[in-house]
C-alpha cells in the first residue's frame, strides 16, 4: 500500500467516525494540508494527493486556498445516506462475486453473528478500563462481558502463581477472553490451557494521538475512578510526557474536581461519568465516548465472533439432519 493510499484510508476513518459520532458536519472545515503534514510527519504532497483521493469518492471539498471541506452528505433522518450507501455498495459487491444473492445476505450475517450467545471474559486490573472494555464489547459487539479482575502488576512467573491459576478458572466457561497487553502474558498462556481463543486489545490511535498532542503542548488532566488507570495512562504515555503532564484527578475528590480550569478540556473515563452522574458540571471533554479500540482489534474479534458462530450453526445444522433421519 503507497503512503497516499495508507493515509487516505487514516484520514477517512478520522473523518466518518467524527462525521457519525456527530463531532463534524457537512461543510465544516477540516485541517489543512500545511496542519496534517507537521502532524504525521509526512511530505505535504502525499497529504494533498490523500485528500484528493477522498475528494474523488465524494467526502471531501477541496476548495484551493479555503482549504478542505466536509461535503455536504445526504441525510435521511439523521443517517448518512451518501457515505453508508458506498460502503454497503461495497459489502454487496462482494456478495455478489461469491455468486450470493441479497435475500442470502441477511440470514449470513444473522448466521455469522448471532447464532448464540458469546461469553467474553475482561481480564483487567482497573475499574476505568474494565468499565470502557466491557461496555464497548456488549453495545459494539453483542457480546455478554463477563469482568475478571486481576492484580495491576505483572507477575514474573505467571504461569507458578495462585492467581494464574485463577485466572485459568475464570475464564474456563468463557467463548473468548480480552486482555490488554500489560496482562497479555498470563492470560494468552491461560487462555491456551483451557483452550478459549483470547485477543489482546490495542487503543484506537485517534484517541492515542490527542492524548499525545494535548501532552506535548501543556499537559492532560485525566478525570477518574481508579488511581492505577491513572499510573497506567501514565506509564503508557511516559516517552511524551515530562514530569507532571499527566494530571490525574479522581472522581470522588470534590475539591480537585472544583479547582479544575472550566475551560481545559479533560479526559473523563465512563466509570467516572456513571459514579458522578449527568447533573455534575465539568469542563469540556478531550475525548467523547467514541470507539476505544482500534481498527485491528475490532478485526480480530469480528473474526472471531464469526468463527464461533459458524461453528455453532454447522452444530445445530448437523444435529437437525440427524434428528430428520430418525
């Protein structure tokens, strides 16, 4: 893939999640060609050519010195009908070269996705992550979240302890477990010795670069639950960050809460959110509650959502034409 390709692919991404998640609309003006070379690191002209790309398909206006515009997309009852009309475009063309016909199309995806129910098990060690990971998993992929808790720090021989062990428990009735990379070691080798197939969940990199953009340019404030997710974004971001750049506030402080600059953007983290509750003031957020994985960990578990719902329907399909025989 050329740099042009790979950063149109990016740019749309950035675009049509802002674009649906209702942070963009049809007209305003996106970065300028000049913001987004500093901001990747990549020669201007293969910048310009990416936004030539997306004006070719319809999402952009390219508008000479103005700069790049979001164009106007048609909209029936608050869906993008434009931009959602090209991607199922895409999805049918595929079908139709597997020789499916669109009355096929729809029991398919039933097949693939809700042939039963899926248990997830969330390994994590925080409240804030584990209250994100496991809501993302049941509204974005249906899956019923089933919250293991574990110690924040790693163990050297995870596989000798009483707690892997555990773990191996917890996790044995599951369909699949997630885990993040700081916890990928004990969980993969449990996972692999109670057979459940395990995903380790990488960050959307949106969220990554704001937050590494906000530190280079005067520090985050992170608004809540637990004081390990605030070590953990810490440790996360340490090669951006300088000495206090992390400001980490906890949700049931009120007098940090009250002393909070009403006009600095924070991070606030869902678990925070639901112990405050809607009526609680609080400065604009950096980050709205948008996707939390990335594009590649959103892959590995829709692969395997369909394995295992594959599976199950061979299953029942073989236990039916058994049952028609008798």
């Amino acid at each position: 893939m050329d740099q042009e390709t790979a950063l149109s692919d990016k740019l749309r991404d950035r675009i049509l999640s802002a674009l649906h998640l209702g942070l963009l609309q049809p007209g305003d003006r996106l970065p300028s060609i000049r913001a987004l070379w500093r901001e990747m690191g990549v020669d201007h002209r293969v910048v310009a050519q990416a936004y030539r790309i997306l004006e070719d398909e319809g999402l952009v206006e390219v508008r000479g010195r103005s700069g790049v515009y979001l164009a106007p997309q048609d909209q029936l009852g608050g869906e993008v009908l434009a931009e959602t009309a090209r991607w199922m475009a895409g999805v049918l063309v595929e079908g139709w070269k597997r020789r499916m016909t669109l009355a096929e199309i729809p029991e398919l995806i039933r097949r693939c996705t809700s042939t039963v129910p899926l248990r997830c098990a969330v390994v994590e060690s925080n409240v804030d992550q584990m209250t994100v990971y496991s809501a993302e998993l049941e509204e974005q992929f249906g899956l019923t979240a089933v919250p293991v808790y574990i110690s924040p720090v790693p163990l050297p021989r995870p596989d000798r302890s009483v707690e892997f062990h555990a773990v191996e428990e917890a996790i044995r009735s599951a369909d699949l477990v997630v885990t993040t990379s700081y916890h990928s070691r004990l969980v993969r080798k449990a996972a692999e010795n109670v057979n459940v197939p395990s995903v380790t969940l990488t960050v959307n990199a949106e969220v990554v670069e704001t937050v590494q953009r906000e530190i280079r340019t005067g520090g985050v404030t992170l608004v809540c639950v637990d004081p390990e997710f605030g070590n953990r974004l810490r440790a996360m971001y340490a090669d951006a960050s300088e000495g206090e750049q992390i400001r980490v506030v906890l949700a049931d402080d009120e007098e940090a809460r009250a002393a909070l600059d009403p006009s600095e953007p924070v991070i606030l983290t869902r678990a925070a959110r639901a112990q405050l509750g809607a009526g609680v003031q609080l400065p604009p957020l950096l980050l709205p509650h948008s996707p939390t994985f990335s594009a590649h960990t959103a892959r590995e578990l829709l692969q395997l959502i369909i394995r295992l719902n594959l599976a199950a329907a061979e299953r029942q399909d073989a236990t039916q034409l058994l049952a028609g025989t008798e």
